[in-house]
C-alpha cells in the first residue's frame, strides 16, 4: 500500500493534480473497504485499563492530571439557564452562555483524563452523572450557531461545537466503557443512541455549509464527525458512505487553499484547519492500521509550515484576522503533525513550547487551551508518541523571512536571526477573507520580539461581529489599522477592495514588499495610486514608502500607525515608542508630514488581555501638502 500510495503521489504531482481531488483520488471507496476497521472494532488507543498508561505517561505528568481532575470532584452538573441561551438573540451576547457551556465540557475532559491515568475508579460516579447531564442536554452547540432563539430537541443543526462534544462523550465511553459499564450498564449505548441521532443522521443527509467551504468549520467539525462514525456507526456500507463524505469535504477544503498554505483566518485558526485536517487524517491512519494516512505533497506542507512562519518570538504571532497576536498551539496537534510530514522545524517548536511551559511536570497548563475546552482525543493520540517527543529537540523556530505569494502576506527580521532583530511581516489580499479585517497594506513590527507597531487584534465576539456592524467595531475597521486614511476615507470591505500589483524582491543586504492600495478604496476617495513600499534592510531598519496620485483633493490624507507602549514626541520629526522591554524610534521628514498622538480608548476584555498593562496608541502622520500627487517616507530604527 505504500509504494502504490508513493507512485500515485508522483503520477499526481506530474499532471499537475497534486491538490485537487486528492483524498477521494488516493482512497476511492474500494480502498477504504479494504483498509478501514469494521464496525465496532477501532481502538485508536489503548483503553483506562491498560498499563501502557502507568508505564508511559511519566509520573509527573500523571500527577498533573489526576490532580486537575480531583478538583472537579462533587462539583454539580448545574443546568445553563434557558434566558442566558437566549441572550444571543436578544441582545448579542454569546460570551455568557458559551463559558458555562464549556467549562461543563471541560469538567468532563479532566475527570476522564484523571481517570485513564489513575485508573481506579474514583472518578467513575461524578463522569456518569456527567454523562446523564449532556444526555439530557437538548443541544450541545452554542446559541450563536443555532438558527432558533432557544434549542428544539428536533432541530440537531451539525457544527463545530456540538460536533466537539460528541468526540468528548464518545472517546469517554470507549475509554472507560468496562468501568461505567459496572455501574450503569446503559449510560454508553444511550450516549451513541444520541450521537446517531444528534451527528451521525444530519450530518450525512444534510448539505451544510461547513463541508462546501474552505475555513476550519469544515475541518474541525470534519474530525469530530469522523470519530462518532468510526466509534458508533454499526453498518459498514453507512460507515464507508459516511466516511467518503469526509474525504470529499476535506478535499473542498484543501482545493480552496492557496499554493503557498496561507491560512487567512490567521494563526488563532491554524490548529482547528490544518490541525484537524491532520486529525481527520490521523484517526483514519489510526483505523487502518496505517494504509490510509496523510499524504505529504508540497501543498500539504506549506498549510503544515504556516504556522511556523508566522512566528515573531516570546509567544507573538502575526496576527492578521480575527486574530489574537499572542498564542500557545497546542503541541498536541503540532508534534504529532510535524511528525507526520517530517518537519524537523515544527517537532522542535513543538518541544520548545513544550519546553517553556513545563509540560512535562504540569501538562494541564497546555492540555486546557484558552477560549475553548480540552480535547481528550487529541491529548491521549499524541501521548502514544510520548517517548520519541520526551527525546526531541527544544528549538524555538526563527524563520528570517517568509514569503506567501498567493496569500500576499511577507515577513522579514532584521539584524540577527534571533530575538535581537526588528521584525516585520504585512500583507495585501482583498477585504473579503475568512474573518476579514479592512487593511490591505497593514503591516506590525517587533523589536526584540516585543511589540512596536502593531494590529490590535480582535475583541470578544457577539452577534455584531459576523453581523452587519462588523466594520463598525474598532478592531475591524481599516481606521485602526497601519494603512493610509485616503481624503478622508476608510477601507471597504469586499472582494472587490483588493491590493494590486504585488511585488517581492530580496537581496543579501534588503527585502522589499510593495503593493498598490488603490483599489481597496471607494471611488469617493478619488485615489488613481497608492503605491506603498516596505523596505528591510538587515542592518538598518525599515523605510517605509508611500507613493501616491490623488485624482481630487478633498481633506487631509494621513498614515495611521497603532502603537503599542509609550509614545513620545522627540523633536519636530522623531517620536520614540517605548513597550517597556524595547523601543524604537520613528522618524519622518516634518516638511513633508505632521504627527498627531493619541491614546486608544477601549474596553474589550479579549483585548485587554492581549496586551495586558501597556496602552495602545494612535498615530497619525498628516501629509500636509494639498498636491494631487507626492511620495514620502519614514523610517523605523531601534534605539
């Protein structure tokens, strides 16, 4: 199987069929017949009861999370309030809801993983009481996701999170079935009865939207669909059917993917799109004894790399989208990936973070990932490979540049190619990507891997966030971001609003971004050309260039930069941004532009969280010639 699996790789990369179709083209349904576990039979991992358990996970580790679980002991399975999941549909709030909802979640994933590394019991009576309540529960999604002010027992709409709650219930049956067995004989067949009923019946009659397109809600709810399948469904014909759905949509996926594997909803959204394709993958590769695996074409690796290129250091990220710049990926996702393509980059990255945060004496720290709930099914696959990760080298990953030319995004350091360097990424694209933001030419620069000049990110989300007042909230507007603010104007949002003319060049000594930001402009702009140039030099800093030609001048254009720290104004033409770690001095010609300062007001806690106790300010360069046409620069240097 595996020669035959590397020839049609060859034969597909030569026609020049290397991403389309590739998962239904390597395993039609007569493969998958032959290769998948019937019914009733997959055992991805040992179950509770196996010693591989005590003799594998290392003591500390073990400790780690039997602790974590001891604490939820006697805690109530308390009901969430009908009025808060109606709070959604009367006054947008989805946070509410959405926290008690996982944190329930989460009291589950921890008992189960105290109860798989302690094996004795003491957990059992709390996770089937546990097991009643989400039995019980009428939906397992959130409000924000379902078509109807409250849940209706008959309407089981498929999606990320009630799709996310099935693989937790069913990879706690199969791993603790003998023992929840001898006290409740019914609790697991009743938990795949509502599995069938709830997942495994709409999500293969009903054409959802998820499997027609190219974002992680086709993956993410692709790999939690695929566990129920090869847990719960009974009859084989049903399970290959189902299983080819998979296949397909995962290629829906990967077609709509840009050649250089740029993720445009951002990093914050790599390990739930490329991660859980690799998970889809994985389980299959699990459930056929490795015949049906992840396939290692250049595509696959580039989507695998992105995440990896766009790291700055110290835990920040580019964060273009909807985005948070400072992030943990979970290594449960990222080793076992890496290691499945033979990135020695990613595995090392994967060992650092590892590393950093002292996984090996307290996994809970990266096993609960923020904002959601833990994976069980993610944590207990990647502890098979625990002995080869404990030997694995920490390295934190320092890519020098990183150019995705179809996505449009580039990153560059200058100076060493460590954390002692100015580091810049930016970006074109068009103002209709997955959690879009207005700001085609945004760019952030780092300083010793801290923040300088920066994109504030994104704040909690409510219903105006994907509603129609989306461009009106601080975060998304091109107002906030480091673009030009055109006679006036902002950014559109819109397919139609794109960069244009994308050049990319490096030499030893410079590498140079530019792009045409006209078109990301209305009409009522009046702007024939904005062409803006970011150059990085290794040794000196960053120019950044802004050639225009206006059509009509209306009012006052000006280059706006949000900045994160202290900013001071040095002198007529030098203003010094100060993060409390670094600074950096920017400088421009005061003839040409005049700088106005002032500090950002905001109140979003997801924000405030990002960047802890440091003020975010605005600055804005007014160009102070009424001419038609110009061209400026400005420079950013450290100090």
């Amino acid at each position: 199987m595996r020669k035959g699996l590397l020839f049609l790789l060859m034969l597909l990369s030569a026609i020049g069929m290397q991403a389309d179709r590739l998962f239904t083209t390597l395993y039609p349904r007569r493969v998958l017949e032959s290769s998948i576990v019937q019914p009733q039979q997959f055992a991805p991992v040992p179950k509770s009861s196996s010693h591989f358990w005590r003799e594998t996970v290392i003591v500390g580790m073990r400790h780690s999370y039997i602790n974590n679980g001891r604490g939820y002991l006697g805690k109530p399975w308390a009901s969430i309030p009908q009025s808060i999941f109606q709070e959604y549909s009367v006054n947008g709030n989805r946070s509410n809801y959405e926290k008690r909802s996982f944190e329930l979640r989460k009291q589950l994933a921890c008992m189960v993983m105290a109860e798989v590394m302690q094996d004795s019991g003491l957990f059992i009576d709390d996770i089937i009481k546990g097991l009643h309540y989400f039995k019980n529960e009428v939906w397992w999604g959130v409000p924000a996701h379902y078509p109807k002010p409250l849940p209706d027992a008959d309407l089981q709409e498929v999606d990320l999170f009630n799709a996310e709650t099935a693989n937790l219930l069913v990879w706690t049956c199969y791993m603790l079935e003998d023992r929840l067995k001898t006290k409740d004989p019914r609790i697991c067949q009743d938990i795949k009865n509502e599995i069938r009923r709830r997942i495994l019946i709409p999500a293969r009659t009903t054409d959802y939207f998820w499997k027609r397109h190219s974002w992680n809600h086709n993956t993410w709810t692709c790999a939690n669909w695929l566990s129920c399948i090869l847990f719960c469904e009974e009859d084989r014909q049903q399970q290959i059917d189902d299983i080819c759905q998979v296949l397909k949509s995962l290629d829906i996926f990967v077609d709509g993917y840009p050649e250089d594997g740029g993720c445009d909803e951002g990093p914050n959204y790599w390990d739930r799109a490329t991660g859980s394709l690799f998970e889809c993958m994985q389980l299959l590769s699990l459930a056929s004894d490795g015949k049906v695996t992840l396939p290692v074409t250049d595509k696959i690796k580039a989507m695998s790399s992105y995440i990896y290129k766009m790291y700055i250091g110290n835990g920040y990220y580019v964060n273009f989208a909807d985005c948070n710049s400072r992030m943990t990926p979970n290594i449960n996702i990222l080793y076992p990936l890496g290691s499945a393509i033979n990135d020695q980059t990613m595995m090392r990255h994967a060992a650092f973070i590892a590393e950093k945060n002292e996984y090996y004496a307290h996994p809970w720290t990266l096993f609960n990932p923020s904002g959601v709930f833990p994976s069980v099914s993610r944590e207990l696959c990647f502890l098979r490979l625990l002995p080869a990760f404990l030997k694995e080298t920490a390295e934190e990953a320092h890519p020098i540049t990183a150019r995705l030319t179809e996505s449009q995004i580039f990153t560059a350091r200058s100076g060493d190619n460590g954390t002692n360097n100015l580091f810049v990424a930016a970006k074109g694209g068009h103002n209709d990507e997955s959690h879009n933001h207005n700001d085609i030419g945004n760019f952030i620069v780092y300083c010793h891997s801290e923040p300088i000049i920066i994109d504030i990110g994104v704040g909690i989300y409510t219903a105006q966030t994907f509603g129609n007042g989306r461009y009106n909230l601080l975060y998304c507007r091109s107002a906030y971001h480091n673009v030009p603010l055109i006679n006036g104007y902002e950014q559109q949002a819109g397919k139609q609003y794109k960069a244009k003319n994308v050049r990319y060049s490096d030499d030893n000594q410079e590498t140079t971004f530019c792009l045409d930001l006209s078109d990301a402009y209305p009409l009522e702009a009046c702007v024939r050309k904005w062409d803006r140039s970011i150059v990085v030099n290794k040794e000196h800093g960053i120019t950044i260039t802004e050639d225009y030609w206006l059509s009509q001048y209306i009012r006052s254009t000006a280059i706006t930069l949000i900045c994160c720290g202290e900013v001071s104004n040095n002198g007529d033409n030098k203003i010094i941004i100060n993060n409390g770690i670094s600074q950096c001095l920017l400088t421009f010609d005061d003839r040409q532009l005049s700088a106005h300062i002032e500090k950002i007001a905001y109140h979003d806690p997801a924000i405030q969280n990002t960047w802890g106790d440091k003020d975010l300010h605005l600055i804005r360069l007014n160009i102070l010639s009424r001419k038609m046409r110009g061209k400026i620069s400005y420079t950013i240097t450290k100090t």
